[in-house]
C-alpha cells in the first residue's frame, strides 16, 4: 500500500507541473519565443501558397478581368475537356514524362557514387578541391547554364571549332531533336550533382563509426563495406530524395527548357509547363492555362502521396 500511495502522490505532482494540463494559450504564452520563431515561416506559406488558392476558380469559369473571380460565368469543366480532347495533350504528357523519369534516372545514382567516392577518398584537399568544384554549377542561373550550353554546342561553339580544325563538317546540336533531352537532363546532372553530394556526404557521417571498426576487423574489403554499411545508411536519404522529386515529376524546369526551345526541336522538347507559358502569357488565355496547371498540380499530388505510401509500405522511410 505504501508504494501505491508514492506512486499516485507523484503522479499528481506530475499533473500539477506547468503545461501538464495546462491550456494551449497558457503553453502558448509560456513558450511564446518559439511560436514567435516560427510565425514568419508559417505567414509566409499562408500569405504566399494558401491565399492564391482563392484564384484556382478561374480554371472553372471563362474568366474576365473586367468582372473579376466571382463576375465571371462558371463553366465548369469546359477547359479540362478542350485540354483532354486536344491534338496536343498526348504529346505534351508523353514529353512531360519522358523527360522528368529521364532526369529523375540520371540524376538518382549519379551524386551517390560521387558521395560513395568522395567518402573513400583520404587525401583532404583532393576530397574537399573536387567538392568545391562539382558544387560550384549548383549557383549558376538557368540563363548563363543555358548560355554555357550554346557557346559550346552552337555552329559557331566551341565545340564545333574544334572540329573545324581537323576538317569535320559543323552540326548544330541544338537543332536536333533526338539529341534535346540528353542535352537537357545531363547539364542538369552536371549542375545539381554536387548539391545532392553533399547531402549524402553528410548522411555518410552520421554512421555509426564502430560498423566501420567492425567491418575492418572482420577483413570486409573497400566494396563491402560501401554494399553492406555506406549504402544502407545513406538509404532513408535516398528514398526522402526520391519522394521528393517524384512529387514535381510533372513541373520539369519551363525556364531551362523554353531557353533551349527552338521551332526545330519544338516536337519533342514542349512540355505542360511551356504549354502552360504561351497559353496563359502570350496567348491571354488565363482559364484555359489555369485549368491546365491545376490538372497538373492535381496530378503532382497523386504522385507524391502514392510514392510515400509505397516507401513507407515496403521500406521504413517515409515523409509521414
């Protein structure tokens, strides 16, 4: 009965800490620094994603400036249907797709055997020179990348004068149309290798150090040790990686590839977000446009949460 009764006496000092069963204001009011830490981020995603939700209307009705949101007539589903039934909705998915799987292929084992290398590598300024250089493209601008890419591929490039020397006749390489999504994805790979590096680099440096001490006192050889200890324990940052980039699968880069666009390429290099981009900017078409990018925002959510579900179903990753 003694031990019952000093259990039950400290539970009720627990209950009478501050904050047990106290109200959310007065928790609030105690750790008022924290939500004052966090109101920014929250106003900023309220101000700047939530309330442009208001405008998603106009993707319903045939909107008019004039007559504003609520003024204009509701049509419905019109432009979702004039979408789904145009010449070029087939194209422009098929483009889409190929393109982001493409990219998200590439660029997927890419930085981790950068990372894995990187990790092996015992000579500190070889390690840290050529991490500095690989991350270095991640800070150049769409423009100058797409700038970089036409003074080494154009007819008068870099490349194609080196070619003059030894007699070869001048191809124009961003003409054509087979070779679009290659130059597309990899100067991408080139560009963002680096960044996601560093991520993995980190992740690397969060094992457990004695895994390595056991794996070299058992004889384990440089390979088995990055199979069996580096790659499962960079696993749970691939996977949030991946689920990450799965959820913009559909919103491919417009700036890239509207700079790199031209009339000759233009059947295999027009995607949603370029279509989005004339119909909605040049054209003044802003229902139609809306319809479209809801759709495809629409399908971006899907997405995101069906690749969460499969990774948290068979793996022990997830985002929630």
């Amino acid at each position: 009965m003694a031990a019952a009764d000093a259990v039950i006496q400290k539970g009720r000092k627990v209950l009478k800490q501050p904050g047990a069963g106290s109200s959310l204001s007065k928790r609030i009011l105690k750790h008022w620094q924290l939500y004052l830490l966090i109101l920014p981020s929250l106003l900023s995603v309220i101000i700047f994603k939530y309330i442009p939700m208001y405008g998603v209307q106009i993707a319903f009705r045939d909107y008019q400036p004039a007559k504003g949101f609520m003024g204009s007539p509701w049509v419905g589903l019109k432009y979702f249907q004039d979408f789904f039934s145009s010449y070029q909705f087939s194209r422009l998915l098929i483009n889409t797709l190929s393109i982001s799987i493409y990219s998200l292929l590439a660029l997927l084992p890419v930085p981790v055997i950068l990372a894995l290398s990187l990790n092996e590598t015992r000579w500190r300024f070889f390690k840290k020179s050529v991490q500095t250089i690989t991350y270095a493209p991640y800070f150049i601008s769409t423009v100058v990348l797409v700038s970089i890419i036409f003074q080494f591929l154009s007819p008068y490039g870099l490349l194609n004068n080196l070619l003059g020397l030894f007699g070869i006749e001048k191809v124009d390489l961003m003409a054509n149309p087979a070779l679009f999504k290659s130059l597309y994805v990899w100067s991408g790979v080139w560009q963002q290798a680096g960044y996601y590096a560093v991520i993995y680099l980190a992740a690397l440096a969060g094992i457990n150090s004695e895994l390595y001490e056991a794996a070299w006192i058992d004889g384990a050889s440089t390979l088995q040790k990055i199979i069996h200890i580096d790659l499962p324990g960079i696993m749970p940052t691939i996977i949030i990686i991946l689920i990450l980039n799965t959820a913009s699968i559909l919103n491919v880069d417009y700036q890239k590839i509207l700079l790199m666009q031209n009339q000759l390429n233009m059947e295999v290099s027009d995607v949603i977000s370029t279509y989005v981009y004339r119909q909605g900017l040049v054209s003044v078409q802003y229902s139609f446009s809306s319809a479209i990018g809801l759709f495809n925002s629409v399908i971006s959510m899907i997405l995101f949460y069906g690749v969460n579900f499969m990774a948290r179903k068979y793996s022990e990753t997830s985002l929630w």
